[in-house]
C-alpha cells in the first residue's frame, strides 16, 4: 500500500471516528431540550425546581459543545474570518490549513489537553461532586470530557492536515470521508 494511501486511509478513519461521536452527541441535544421544557414546565406551572435537573442541562451542553468540536471541524463548519481564504486556489487553502494546523491548532489543543489533565486527575482522586444540595455525582466525568473533546479535535486536526498535504502535493482524490 502506498503512503498515499495510507494517509488517505488514516484521514478517512478518523473523519468516522468524529462523525459517529458527533451523531451520538446530537442525541443530547435532543435531550436537552426536553429537559429543558420540563424545567419551564415545572418551574413556571407548579413552582418546583430540581438542582441534579438544572445542572444536568449545563452538563449536557458543555458535553455537546466539548465533544461535537471534533465533528464539527470533519465539515469545516467552525467560525472563520475568510476574506481571503475564499478567494485562495484549493492549494493555497490547504496551505493556510497546513500552516493553521501547525502554529494554532496543534497548540491549541496541546495547551488545553495538558492543562486539563491535573484538574481531571485532582477531580477524580477527590471524588469530586456538585458541591449543591440535590446535585450531581461524579462531576470528574464532566471535567474529563475537556481532554477528550480536545483530543478528537487533535484528531480531526490530523485528518484536515493529511488531507491538506494531500491536496497541496498534487495527491487528493477529494476524498475527505464524506
């Protein structure tokens, strides 16, 4: 098998890998926003309020939006400023992609990822929990959904810089796993 096959073959591994988080996670959404209309419905009908609801909500959309980045960036959907960008050949944009990677993705999750990682560990070694009556266990596993979010976008960071490479070395079949 050639290198460039291989390259294409690990890119489109890990555009699944992200699109198959990414579907499970829209499922939360879902989720959320029933939870959200019984908290309206319960709140402002019959005046209860539920702390492990309330927190279960914010869980649920910092779940979303921690773990859907990686999803997210397999369909360019991320915000950008591209006056230029769009006006590049598809080789200068996987130039600028390449050279984005490199000194601002990369880091970036790198940052965020090592950082996280003590505070994870700190919050799983004490059991961490909602310090709120009536609140959520286990908020460890919320905190550790900070490094893995931002390791599928390393991942999927690795496939836009492969399919990058590709297209700027003349060698993309177009093929992004989509």
């Amino acid at each position: 098998m050639s290198w460039t096959k291989q390259l294409h073959t690990i890119s489109w591994a890990i555009h699944q890998l992200n699109r198959a988080v990414g579907r499970m996670v829209s499922w939360f959404t879902l989720v959320l926003v029933l939870l959200v209309t019984l908290d309206v419905v319960l709140r402002y009908l019959f005046k209860i309020s539920f702390t492990a609801q309330q927190e279960l909500e914010w869980h649920l959309f910092a779940l979303i939006f921690l773990i859907a980045g990686g999803y997210t960036l397999s369909y360019n959907g991320h915000v950008r400023v591209d006056i230029f960008y769009q006006r590049l050949s598809r080789r200068g944009r996987a130039a600028v992609n390449i050279i984005g990677c490199l000194l601002f993705l990369f880091p970036g999750c790198y940052l965020v990822i090592k950082s996280s990682i003590p505070f994870v560990a700190d919050a799983w070694r004490i059991g961490e929990s909602s310090p709120n009556p009536g609140g959520l266990p286990a908020r460890w596993l919320l905190k550790a959904a900070i490094p893995t979010g931002f390791g599928l976008m390393a991942l999927q960071g690795l496939a836009l810089f492969i399919d990058s490479i590709l297209e700027w070395s003349g060698r993309s079949t177009g093929r992004d796993g989509r």
